[in-house]
C-alpha cells in the first residue's frame, strides 16, 4: 500500500462531523476522496471541509462502491444500514471501519463478520473508549496480572438527563433501541475488553420507558417530543460467563441518578479492582493494610504515548491506519465487537420475555 491511505466516508452526518472526519483530518497519511450522504448537501459540505482536491460527493453508497479508487470505508450511517454498507464495502474490496454498536442486530453483525473472513479485508468497530489513557494503562495493568483474576465488573453508562433529541436516536426502527444499544454499547465492549472475556452463559435484562412520556422535560440537549420517544430511556442487564464472571451493565439517558457517568468500568479481582469514577482509581491489600491510590495519566507512560496529547478519537483514527497500513490486527477486532451486539440483543430479548436469555 502506498504511503496514503484513500478514504471514504459514507454518511456524514453528527458522528462523521463530530469524530471521523476531523480525526481522519488530522493524520498525515489520510485522504478522504469520496462522501456519501442520502442528503447531497450534507456530502457536499463535508466534502468542501475535509475532502482531498477531486474529492467526489455521492448520494447513493452503491455508486460510490462501483467507482471506487479508495482503501477504506467509514460507515457513519444509523445502526440499522451498517451490516448492508459495510458487507457491501468488504465485497467491493476495501477495508471497513463501522460505527458503533457493530449492528442493529446479531444476525447483521454476524454477515459482517463472515464478509470480512470470506473477503480477507479488515474490520473494526469504533468503539475509540478503548483508546483513552485511562483504559489503556488500566489494561496494561490487568495483562501484568496486577488485579489477579477478574470475576466482578460494572459497566457504566449512567445520564442523569441528556436524551439525544436529533438524528434517529429516538427511532427504534432505525437504531434498535436507546441508551443500552447507544451508549451501553461503549460500557459493555470497555468492560468485556479489559476483563479479556468474551464467553457469555446468560444475561438477564431489564428496561425501561418510565421518563420519555414526560413533557417539558429537563434535558441537556432540550426538551424530547413524547410522541418520537420510541425506545427505552433506561436499561440493565445482568451477565453471566462462561467461567463464572459476573458483569452488571447499567444504562441510561434519562433516570434519576445523582451518580452518573458514561464509559466507565469497574473491576473487582482477587489481587485488586480498579475503578474510573473520578480518574483511575486502584485499590487493594499491602502489608495487612487496604490501600487506594489515583493514577496519573498527565505524565505520559500509557500505551501508544508519543509526547504530544492525543485524543482517544485521534488515536482511534491513527491506529486503525496503521493496522491497515502495516497488515496488522486492529485493536477493536469484529469478533469482540459481535459478542457486544449479542449480549445487548439477548439484554432486550430478556427485557421483553421476562426470561434468562442462553447462550450456545
């Protein structure tokens, strides 16, 4: 491959404005030369913003595939079109980053995965938490053994009121749920990731739809219409592995919680936990005593640390070019990414029946 990796972006919409685009903008070995968004306009802003001279704008992924000239695909769509454009993408011969969650469905997710095998592309979900100093020191630590062997963790995805009012968030049709499918997304792969366990046994799950019938409701992004609110506003899930690990997951966009926070992991092992409430935070037993200690990220010395401040988003984008660049594994691999969308399918299946979801 050449020194220049060429990228599409297919939807540009918030996320793509928001993270991929001025991330992918910032790497010297970046080119974005096509954009597609069902509204021409917006593919056209995108394109005068972040687009190579030459750049081409499109309305219809399937043309932009068919004409081709890039390496790489950003699938920036809502959830129900990933598993569609990025099967497309792979067969079309180019590597694919999604956005999360992987897909609307585990049955989608799973063809993504079988393309991505079938064609020998690379594919990676942007799950960028992962990317933060704080997960990626604390991950050093589980891999040095420093927390012994993991069996409890909490994956946090906590707003007190901060429904996402635009776009399709509100659309279950679209997006296939709400703050379990949105942002209980990240506190699941976070977790699961630094646990380095992907063997779920059961799940039982529970939500929610108590709040978005409210009108004039206090929110952060202003008040939701009640008549869109179509998906839950709140949403648990209790997990069991493999190995006998247990995870809780909690998410919400709306609940009355005075302790909030978004992407966090807790981790309980039998040498130490960890916990990111307020910064990384390390606990444990020394001398007889107990003992808890913060972790300062500002010196560098975490993983991947160049000298300069990075963004996780930066560093999400950089990585996945070099793993392109390179033929190296990218660091949020489909397989994990699929086993997320499982359990937060089996979350809402549980939710709905009233029953335990198996797992094979």
């Amino acid at each position: 491959m050449s020194n220049t990796v060429k990228i599409a972006i297919v939807g540009c919409g918030g996320i793509a404005n928001g993270k991929h685009m001025p991330s992918l903008s910032k790497q010297a070995n970046a080119e974005m030369i096509a954009f597609c968004d069902i509204i021409k306009e917006r593919a056209e802003e995108a394109a005068a913003q972040y687009g190579a001279e030459g750049a081409k704008v499109y309305d219809d992924y399937k043309e932009m595939l068919k004409d081709g000239g890039f390496d790489v695909v950003h699938v920036c769509t809502p959830n129900d079109s990933h598993s569609e454009i990025t099967v497309a993408a792979l067969e079309a011969d180019n590597h694919v980053m999604c956005e999360k969650p992987m897909a609307k469905t585990a049955a989608q997710a799973r063809e993504m995965l079988e393309a991505a095998k079938r064609t020998g592309k690379k594919l990676s979900i942007a799950y960028q938490n992962r990317y933060r100093d704080d997960s990626l020191y604390l991950k050093e630590m589980v891999e040095n053994g420093d927390l012994g062997e993991i069996y409890y963790g909490k994956a946090i995805a906590l707003r007190r009121r901060a429904v996402p009012t635009w776009g399709v968030f509100l659309d279950e049709e679209k997006q296939g749920g709400g703050p379990l499918i949105d942002i209980g997304t990240h506190a699941l792969d976070l977790t699961l990731w630094l646990m380095d366990n992907y063997k779920p046994k059961s799940v039982m799950g529970s939500t929610f739809h108590k709040l978005g019938q409210r009108q004039n409701a206090a929110n952060a992004f202003g008040p939701w219409d009640p008549e869109q609110f179509k998906v839950e506003d709140s949403a648990f899930g209790f997990i069991t592995m493999e190995n006998g690990a247990t995870i809780v997951l909690e998410s919400s966009w709306a609940l009355n919680v005075s302790e909030f926070g978004e992407a966090k992991s807790l981790l309980c092992g039998t040498e130490g936990g960890a916990d990111m409430k307020d910064g990384l935070r390390i606990n444990g037993e020394k001398n007889s005593r107990l003992y808890e200690t913060m972790i300062d990220l500002g010196a560098g010395g975490v993983a991947f640390y160049s000298g300069e401040k990075e963004t996780d988003a930066d560093r999400e984008a950089r990585l996945w070019l070099e793993a392109v660049q390179n033929d190296t594994e990218p660091l949020v691999k489909p397989e994990q990414a699929l086993v997320v969308t499982e359990i937060l399918e089996a979350i809402y299946e549980s939710a709905r029946t009233g029953k335990a979801v198996y797992f094979e």
